[in-house]
C-alpha cells in the first residue's frame, strides 16, 4: 500500500512477480513511478477500501494490494486474465488482449499532446522506440 500515493495520484512500481516468484527488483532494475489518472486514483481507492475490509475479516494476511476473491494473493496471471476476459465479453467491442491497454494508452497520451518524454517514462520505454513504434 505504500507504493500508491492517493495525494499525488501516483504509484511506484520498483519489484515485481514472475511465474509466481516475488522478485525484489523490476525487469530493468528501473523503479518507475506512474501518475495515474483521476479513473484510474479513484479505482485504486476503492481497491485499498475493499482490502481493508477484508483485512478486518480475517480474510487477508499479505502485503499486496490486488488478490484474488477469497483474498489470497494472486500466484498467476490466470485470475486476472480470466477477470479482463469476463470484462472484454461484456463490452460491445471485439476481445483484446490486455497488453493492448498499455498499447492505447501510450497512444492517447500522445495524441492528447502530452510530453514524448514523460509518456515514454511513464510506460518504461526509451524515446526512440516509443516514437518509432507510436509516434506514427
């Protein structure tokens, strides 16, 4: 919980889990911090409000901030993809795979005029990539 400021709208992300296994440093070794927009702060809260209730319950004993129903940590990728495809099934449009999220989102970032820069530090690419890749 302390890698989201809600003050800020930011999250820190400076670890990460890979086939199960918690690792104590990003892929790139590079700790990222993410302004989020107010959606996206507004979700986080409202995750942060559940989790605390189920701490109250008993029925949490980890650290992190996202778990599955029963509230036990997520060990695999499964239950938020069976999650994301439960979602996509619901919408009017065709399935997409959730990388493809990060996809959009670099994309509206850029078409919104933000900063190449920051969108680029924001989804841990370098600048020539991310322009060669989203800038046309």
């Amino acid at each position: 919980m302390s890698d989201f400021d809600a003050g800020r709208g930011t999250l820190r992300v400076n670890k990460a889990r890979v086939a199960g296994v918690d690792r104590a440093t990003t892929k790139t070794g590079v700790h990222r911090i993410f302004q989020l927009c107010p959606r996206a702060v507004t979700v986080m809260r409202r995750q942060l409000a559940l989790r605390e209730r189920f701490e109250r319950e008993g029925r949490i004993r980890h650290p992190y901030i996202f778990f599955a129903d029963d509230g036990s940590p997520l060990h695999s990728i499964k239950e938020p993809g069976r999650r994301w495809a439960k979602s996509m099934a619901r919408l009017p449009i065709r399935p997409r795979r959730p990388y493809c999220a990060r996809h959009s989102c670099v994309s509206w970032n850029l078409m919104l005029g933000k900063n190449p820069l920051w969108v680029a530090r924001q989804h841990g690419h370098t600048v020539r990539t991310m322009l060669e890749v989203y800038a046309a």
